[in-house]
C-alpha cells in the first residue's frame, strides 16, 4: 500500500503540473505550501490514507499565487476587442493631420530658402536637384519606412521609441530593474502571437539579450537618447514655427516690426500650451480643420502654378538631377543637403530616425522573425540613407544646431540616473529584505499589539517583506490589525484595465491577516483617482481575492477527495478525475463548482473565510494609515567617485524633488507615518 500511496502522489502531481502546478521553478514563497491546512479545516483520512494526504499537501512546489490569480481576472474580464469602423478610422486619420502632419506640413518652408542660402540657384540643375531631394526624401523616409513598416511595430496602437522598448521587453527581459513576474503575461493586453518560422533565431537572440546586462545597458541607452532628442527637439519647435509664422505678416502690416513679433509670438504660445493640457486629441481636433485647409490650399496653388507656368517642373521626380546637383556642386551640395532634412524633421530627430531603425529592426528578428534577409535589408538601406543625413546635418551644429543637442544630452543624463539610482535601491531592498523564518519566529501578534485599522506600507518589492517594516515594528507601539505591502509597479504595456490593476497574495499564515498589492500601471496610465477611490478599490479587490482563494481551495478539496476514494477504493484507479483545474476560465470555474456543490462548501458559507471578511471591513472602519519610507539612497564609501558623484547629489537631488504617490493621490498628512532609513548601495 505504500508503493501506491508513492504512486499517486507522483499521479497527481504530473496532473498538477499540467494543470496549475508547477515543476518547482515558479514558488510563492510569501505564503507556506500547508498554511491552508494549518486551520484545521478540511477532511481528515486514517491510517496510510492520512499519510498520503500530508505528503500530497506539504511537498509539491505551488505555482505562484500571482499567476493565479492573475490568469483569472484575465479571464474573468476577457474582452473581445472589436475593430474600427471606417468612420473611427477616418476621424482618427483627420486628428493626425492637426498632430502628426503639422510638423511635417510647415517644415517644408525653410528647405529652399536653406538650400539656395548654400547652393546659389543659376540654372535649372540646381532648383530640379533641390526639388528632386526633398520629393525623394519625404517618399523615402516618411513615406516608405514609416508608413509601410514603422507604423506596423507598435505597441498596442501605441508609437515611438518607448513604446518599441516596452514591445521588446515584454518578449525578452531586457528590463534592468528586477521586478519582471509571470503575472503580468496574464494582463489581457500583454500578451501578443508568436509566428513559429525563424523561432529558433528570435530565441537566441533573446537568449543573448537577457544574459548578457552590457546588451541591456546599451538598449537602455539607445532608447533614452532617442527619447531624449526628441524633446530637445520639441523644446525648440513650436517657437521656432510659431515666430516664423508671424515674421511673415512684417512686409503685409506696415509698422509691424520684430517687437511686435515677439509678443503677437508669446501671446499665440502661450494659449496653445493652454489647450493643450486636454490632451492630443482635442488639440489635434482642434488644428485638424487648419492643416486640411493649410494642405490643400498648397496643393491647389501649386497644381495651378504648375499647369499655367511650368509643366516642366516634373523632371524633378528624375532622381537622375540628384546627381546632377552633387555632380555640379561638390562640398556645396553637401552642405545644401543638411537643408533638406528640414522637410522632413530636424537636427535633433536625425538620430532619432536611426534609433527606430535600429529598435524595429530588433523586431522583426524578435517578435516577427521576419525572413533574415528582409530583416537586415531594412538597416542596410534606410540606415545608409539616414547616416548620410546625419553627417550632413553635422556641419550645422555649430550654426545653432549644437542647442537641442545640448538639450538632449541634459535629458538623457537626468533619465539615466534616475534608472541607475532606482536599480541599485531595488537591489539594496532585495539584500535587505527580511526573511520568513524571522516572520514566523515572531508570531501573528508581530510581537507587539494589532490595533483594528489597516496600514497601506509602501514599498517597490514585488515579492518579500521590505527591511522598513521591522523598522515601523521596532518604532511603533501597535501595529494594525491588517498589513498590505502596496507596491507600485508599471508594465511594459500602454494601459492597465482597471479590473485587471490588483493583485494580491498572503504574506505568512492566515492569522496573520498580512497580503502584498501589487497595484499595476501602464506606462500612459495616469493615476487620477484620490486616495479615497484608491482604498475603495483596494478593499474591493481584497475582498474578491479572499473569495476566490475560499473557493479554490474548496475545489481544492474537493478534488483530492474525489481522487482518494477513488485510488484507495476498489472502483477504478482513474486520475483524469482529478483534473479540476485552478487555471481555467469563469465559466468553467463556475460550472465545475456547481457540478460538485454537494461536496464542496462554498466561501460564502465558510465561516472562516466571513470572519476573516468582518475583520477587515471592521479595520476599514477604522481607517487606513500609509506608511512609507523616508529613504535615503547613498554611495558605499569603497565606491568609486563618479558613483558617488551620481548617487550622493543628482539622484538625491531627483528624489527630493519627485512627488510620491500617496502625494499624487493628495493623502492627508494625519494618515502618514513615516520611518526615516538610509540605503547603502
């Protein structure tokens, strides 16, 4: 009997692992495999039959209780996202116009009087070569690389340099802050198809990008700089458009003169950035209506001036006068060709051209494991194109091109040493973190006295009990009768639903009454809701964890009953019967616990799971209080001097000044305690 006692464990644990069971790689180790069974609850057996159970319940690995539950929100708020109608798609393509094309619709009026400024225009070589660069670089650069493959690597909907990085993170862990979990695969929104050719490539491109941190370093850095130049360009682009723009009403208004420039410049500036707080998309509503009637204005007169003046003006679409141009010109018309890049963007964004070509390329080896030899022409033929860009717009770098450089660089090191600094603190955490067996030593009194009440501690752990909180046990008096470690933590994804935000886990035993939260963000979520709405939906999810851990551990239950009678009975030896899986979807649950209601008791009639649901709605009653660390970051004194340069004054300096979340969410200081602690990184 004992031989079969061994080889139902060894059944159900191969069921297990194919169901919601693990091989030991993933382990919730917050919460003790048999902290369930420590209540004295569930269906005791005699003789080998109890024996079995034990070995059962205490030694198979349990799968992470954040996979958990994260797979059943996902399914239980699985939504089926329907594609744009014609209409949806046609007034999103209208906004553009007001957004995307404004840029690209007024920077075409400084290319010629650029150009001609270094190539003087004698002969119709040089205005058909001009004419013929600017119609070749806008085809090339906006139109077949952006439109035709850029556009397609996004994120969700979502473009640009970070969200391309957010793409590529979700695939490989190229993350340098170690907070990466299985449970956020589960977000409705994370996950996305693999195609299967290539995949032995992609996989060891992954492989070679996740082992190796210089590769994660360098990624990091090349998307940092792209961000970066494209707000020191966007710094300097709307007065340079807008005076511009005014500059030209000085030869049509007599008296008009640079004055009055300025403040009619001011004025204008100072209203759009007032808009511009509701967002894009009324902004880009609001300019939509200007640029259509700006772009069509251009081209019906210039359909017109060519018909009625000069038809020949056509030749220019012969790339053959782009030759002609440089063939005439020499060193002037290189000169000349860092003025056309002003029709398509300007200094700054040169280098961000070649960011997202080098990001998209790691995309299509990545994610789309694109054929190898598409995947690297696409490098080979429009990062050529931009190289030769950015070596003719370097010679306008000391003609004032050097400011949104400088710009950029300012940002790029702010950026940087924000994530240098925040990487070292979260593995001082790590280092410090307390460990479980200090938890159990000192009992679910903590060692101190539990006060009705629930404390909110903040911390950026997404698994383990912070060093801070042996710091608020050893200052405080009393401790609350409910602990919830609430870490913050943004997902490589553009929005979080708000059913799928919380996620919670035990932290020890039960009578504990200690959970983590981990409260999850997008990288354009905006945390609008005040700290009232926030503990409202704590609560609520709380609440909804506690339920749905009652009824899979009844399932639980119910399913190793089952498989007992049966295995130990003379009936039948079938461990299929066993497989009521954690891991399924709402409706399946929800028919496999009505199908075995008569074995089962459910977590609203468990009087455990009501008195531990009295409690905490008696410790809401009560109030919350949010306890946070005053944490200073500081250099070891080994360390070397540009460390402590980085960490003892400008991550400082950033820290001081970041507002923290309890401040975003406008918590009143009467519900704040905070612990001063120093970390030595």
């Amino acid at each position: 009997m004992e031989g079969g006692g061994e080889d139902i464990e060894e059944s159900v644990g191969l069921v297990r692992r194919g169901s919601w069971w693990v091989d030991g790689s993933e382990v919730d180790s917050e919460s003790l495999p048999w902290c369930h069974e420590g209540d004295g609850e569930g269906t005791h057996m005699e003789g080998q039959g109890m024996s079995v159970r034990r070995r059962l319940v205490k030694k198979p690995k349990r799968a992470d209780s954040l996979d958990v539950e994260a797979m059943g929100i996902a399914d239980a708020h699985k939504q089926h996202h329907k594609d744009l109608s014609i209409w949806n798609t046609l007034a999103m393509a209208f906004q553009t116009l007001g957004v995307v094309y404004g840029d690209m619709g007024t920077s075409p009026l400084y290319v010629f009087s650029d150009v001609f400024s270094k190539v003087p225009s004698q002969s119709e070589i040089e205005v058909l070569g001009a004419l013929s660069l600017v119609m070749y670089t806008i085809a090339l650069i906006p139109f077949a690389k952006y439109v035709f493959v850029v556009l397609k690597a996004n994120d969700n909907g979502e473009g640009g340099t970070f969200a391309l990085y957010s793409l590529i993170c979700r695939y490989a862990k190229v993350n340098l802050l170690p907070n990466q979990q299985r449970a956020d695969e589960h977000i409705s929104s994370y996950k996305l198809k693999l195609p299967t050719p290539e995949l032995e490539r992609a996989l060891n491109i992954k492989e070679n990008l996740e082992q190796k941190s210089s590769l994660k370093t360098l990624l990091l850095l090349l998307v940092l700089m792209g961000t970066s130049m494209v707000i020191g360009d966007g710094i300097l682009t709307p007065a340079m458009s807008v005076m511009s723009a005014v500059s030209g009403l000085q030869g049509s208004i007599p008296g008009f003169n640079s004055d009055h420039v300025v403040l009619v410049s001011i004025v204008i500036l100072v209203g759009l950035f007032s808009i511009q707080r509701f967002g894009t998309g009324k902004v880009g509503f609001l300019f939509a209506p200007a640029l259509a009637l700006w772009f069509f204005s251009l081209g019906s007169i210039g359909i017109y001036n060519i018909i009625k003046y000069d038809i020949s003006v056509l030749r220019g679409f012969n790339p053959a006068y782009i030759y002609f141009f440089f063939n005439k010109n020499n060193r002037k018309a290189w000169s000349a060709l860092g003025g056309c890049v002003l029709c398509i963007t300007g200094i700054a964004e040169v280098g961000v051209m070649l960011v997202s070509t080098t990001l998209v390329t790691l995309v299509m080896l990545l994610i789309w494991q694109t054929n190898l030899f598409f995947a690297l022409s696409f490098p080979a033929i429009f990062g050529t194109i931009e190289l030769i860009y950015l070596f003719a717009v370097l010679t306008k770098v000391l003609e004032g091109g050097w400011l949104p450089l400088a710009f950029a660089s300012c940002f790029l090191c702010i950026m940087y040493t924000w994530n240098y600094g925040s990487v070292l603190k979260y593995q001082s955490e790590i280092r410090e973190k307390i460990s479980m067996d200090f938890m159990l030593d000192l009992g679910s009194n903590l060692g101190t006295v539990r006060v009705p009440g629930i404390g909110l501690l903040y911390n950026e752990l997404v698994q383990g009990i912070p060093s801070i909180f042996g710091q608020f046990l050893v200052n405080l008096p009393a401790i609350h009768s409910t602990i919830v470690f609430v870490c913050i933590k943004y997902v490589p994804i553009p929005v979080v639903p708000q059913e799928e935000r919380f996620l919670f886990r035990r932290v020890c035993p039960k009578d504990y009454h200690m959970f983590r939260c981990i409260a999850r963000y997008g990288y354009k979520d905006i945390r609008k809701e005040d700290h009232h709405a926030f503990e409202r939906l704590l609560v609520e999810s709380l609440e909804k964890f506690l339920r749905m851990e009652a009824h899979d551990l009844a399932l639980e239950n119910s399913a190793l009953e089952m498989h007992f009678e049966n295995e130990l009975g003379p009936s039948s030896s079938n461990v299929d019967e066993l497989r009521v899986p954690l891991l399924m979807d709402q409706q399946t649950r929800v028919g496999a616990m009505s199908t075995a209601q008569s074995n089962i008791m459910l977590g609203d009639e468990d009087p455990s799971l009501e008195y531990e649901l009295s409690d905490l709605r008696e410790a809401m009653d009560s109030g919350f209080t949010y306890l946070l660390a005053h944490g200073d970051v500081r250099a070891r004194k080994e360390s070397w001097f540009l460390k402590k340069l980085f960490i003892n004054y400008f991550y400082a300096f950033l820290r001081r000044n970041c507002r923290a979340g309890p401040a975003n969410m406008s918590v009143p200081h009467m519900n704040i305690i905070q612990v001063g602690m120093t970390y030595m990184v």
